[in-house]
C-alpha cells in the first residue's frame, strides 16, 4: 500500500502580507499581474496573490513575498 501525500501544501490561513508605499498603489499592482497573473476575483488558497488593502498584499508562496518585498517593501 502506497501513503499519498498532498501535492500541494498550502493553505488560506498562511498567507504572507507585504507592505509598500500606497503611492505605488497602481505601479505595484500592474507589476503583480505581470509576474503572478491576473489579480483573483474571489481569493481562495490557489490564488497566488490578492491585493485586499491599499498598501499591502497576500501572497501564498514565500518566493513570491520575498520577490515582492525586495522590489517594492518598505
């Protein structure tokens, strides 16, 4: 008997926020669509990002938190 694991390992609860200058507000989010996708309609846990505040965004992956906040953090 084989035990499967999950192919995937995240969950809506585990999101990473980043913060960033609310003057960037539509820079950051035309950079976002670029590299992550369109921006989620209805955020669920296989959404890759979601812009919920004016000067923060979720994201699932931790690489992406990280590419994020090294280019726009604050």
């Amino acid at each position: 008997m084989k035990i499967q694991t999950p192919k995937y390992t995240f969950s809506r609860s585990n999101w990473y926020q980043a913060k960033f200058d609310v003057d960037n507000y539509f820079a950051v989010d035309e950079w976002c669509e670029k590299r992550f996708g369109p921006h989620p309609k209805r955020p669920d846990a296989w959404s890759r990002w979601w812009h919920r505040f004016e000067d923060s965004i979720l994201f699932r992956d931790e690489k992406d938190f990280v590419l994020f906040s090294l280019t726009w953090g604050i």
